[in-house]
C-alpha cells in the first residue's frame, strides 16, 4: 500500500527558474528496529516525528540477534521486555498517540525483513551503529519499502 503523499508549499531550483510542489511521503505505520542501546535514541525521534506527523502508529521492534542469544536467557529476555517498556513510554512522552512493541529473536536481517514485508508498514527507520551498518545495508538493498537510518551516536 502506497503512503498518502503530503504537499507542501511551492519551491525553486536553485537559479529560481523553475517552482515546483515539494512533497513528501506520509508514513502512518512505521516499524523502528531497534536494540534499545543507548545509540538509539535518534532513530526514536525520528520515528516519533514522522508518527506525529502523519498521525500514525509506531511499533517497536526490539531485536535481539540469534548471534547474541542462540536460546533466550530468562534475564536477557527481562531486561529487553523492560528496555522496551521505557521505549514505549518515552514515544508516548514525545506525542505518539498509538505505539505497540514486541521483543523477537532471530537473525537481523530475516526478522525486519519479514515483519516490514508481511504487516503492511509504510517504513522502517532504523538506528545506525558501527556494528549494524552492514545489515542496515542489507535491509535497504531489499526491504519492498522506505526504510529510513539515523546517525550512530546522535541522541
């Protein structure tokens, strides 16, 4: 499904020949992938922004990696469900009406990539690290829609 597309007002080319209408997705259903680490706070913004401007609902992904956690600890599996809790909360705290979040486990790139393809988001804005740049690359080479990064280290 296409996102609704916003207009906004009329812009030039730089010579100020030419004006045409800059306009811009509306992302109403956005997937944030993220690890809950201290880095993420940018991609949090981000996805808060575009869910209050559209009015939309952003659901949260914690993803913990097959990599890290083959079986899941009791005590990591806790600690992600609290990380997640607080990130729930800080989105509501900056204006996001409707947020949902869901704690998985698995491989990154096959976990966002299922779950962008089959739940009908409109985009999935992702924190960037140095260690997930790769799958960041990944899931932008194949992801069947916009897929949004935020800078490692902003907050």
């Amino acid at each position: 499904m296409d996102p609704q597309m916003t207009s906004l007002p009329m812009t030039s080319d730089p010579t100020g020949e030419k004006a045409c209408p800059a306009v811009l997705p509306e992302f109403k259903r956005i997937l944030l992938v993220t690890s809950l680490d201290d880095g993420s706070k940018a991609a949090l913004a981000a996805a808060a922004t575009l869910a209050r401007a559209s009015g939309g609902f952003v659901h949260v992904l914690c993803l913990l990696e097959a990599t890290v956690c083959e079986r899941p600890d009791p005590q990591v599996d806790a600690n992600a469900t609290q990380k997640l809790t607080i990130a729930l909360e800080a989105l509501r705290g900056l204006g996001v009406e409707e947020v949902h979040g869901r704690v998985e486990y698995g491989i990154a790139e096959n976990v966002i990539l299922r779950r962008a393809d089959t739940e009908d988001f409109d985009v999935v804005v992702l924190g960037s690290t140095k260690h997930r740049r790769g799958t960041n690359a990944y899931v932008m080479a194949h992801a069947r829609i916009p897929v949004m990064t935020t800078p490692c280290g902003v907050s």
